[in-house]
C-alpha cells in the first residue's frame, strides 16, 4: 500500500511558512540530494493555499511537479480554470484511502498544515518528514495547527546537513 508523506520544511519554532507564505528563509543544501527525495514519489497532494503559493513561484517551483499527478483539495477552486492539477473537494478521506490502494510510489503530503491536520486526525498521514531549518520566525503559519488528539510518532531516520545545520527527522505514524 501506498503512503502519504508529510514532507515539509519548519522553522525551529514550527512555521512552515511567513505569516504571508514566504518560505525564502529555507536554505537550499548543496548536500541535499532532492532529486533523490522526489523520485520516491509520484503523487502529490496539497491544499488551495500551497498551491496558490506554489503557482505564483513560477516555473521553478512547479518544475519539481514535472511527471507527478498534482492533486488540490480545495472546495472553492474550479476544476475548469486550473486544468494543470486534479481538484478534490468532497469525501477526502475516501479519496485518500482509494488514492493509497492504488499502484505506484507514496504520496507527497505538500502542505499545509490545515490540510495535514485534517490528514492526521483522519488517520491517513504515514509519515511525517521534518526538514529542521535552524530559523526562529517568531509567527506565520504552523506546521500543525490546533488538534484535538495526541498522535504518537516513531523515529525512523535522522541526517544532519552540516552546512546549513538542517536536522532532517523521519517519523512512522504510529497507529493507535
């Protein structure tokens, strides 16, 4: 069975993002082998606002989509006007769970934290991957907003990035 991935840069402080989306206080690590990390994956999953953010940084950004199935969870975005990706908007659990039974390789949960809440609370987020970038934002937006349960988590691997002083951590979601 397939697996969603939470894959995900956080300041120290726990911000996957500025208080206005900016991401430009993550590092690019020449030690980082990301063509390496992307090709586990041949799906990715984000919700409306990662992926408006996402579009706006140009053909850069979406390069890294290139052979992927886009998939956004939006109930406001209309399948017409955004052709380059698939819009799901009603009974995302099912869908995950149909996406996860499906052949091929795991599923990257992009982002954000609303939609990986939800994810999580469902019981349909594998692993949680944590680039650690040793920022402090002070605000912004959260890795994990608010949830109304504790979700244990199990160590599955850890590198450090000398560099820039990345703590890359992997977590197996522990199941209940």
């Amino acid at each position: 069975m397939r697996r969603v991935r939470y894959s995900v840069a956080s300041s120290l402080d726990g911000f996957i993002a500025g208080p206005n989306g900016e991401y430009d206080w993550i590092p690019m690590d020449p030690d980082i082998d990301f063509a390496a990390m992307f090709s586990g994956f041949d799906t990715m999953l984000m919700g409306r606002k990662s992926y408006e953010v996402a579009k706006t940084a140009g053909p850069d950004q979406m390069g890294m989509w290139k052979g992927m199935r886009v998939i956004v969870c939006s109930n406001s975005l209309n399948p017409d006007t955004h052709p380059d990706v698939e819009i799901v908007g009603k009974d995302l659990p099912t869908f995950i769970q149909k996406l996860k039974s499906e052949p091929g390789k795991d599923i990257w949960l992009f982002g954000g934290g609303d939609l990986f809440r939800s994810l999580l609370e469902a019981g349909l987020v594998d692993q949680v991957e944590v680039g650690l970038v040793p920022v402090l934002l002070g605000h912004g937006i959260p890795m994990l907003p608010k949830m109304d349960k504790k979700v244990r988590l199990e160590l599955a691997s850890h590198n450090i990035y000398p560099k820039t002083g990345t703590l890359m951590l992997s977590y197996n979601v522990l199941t209940p």
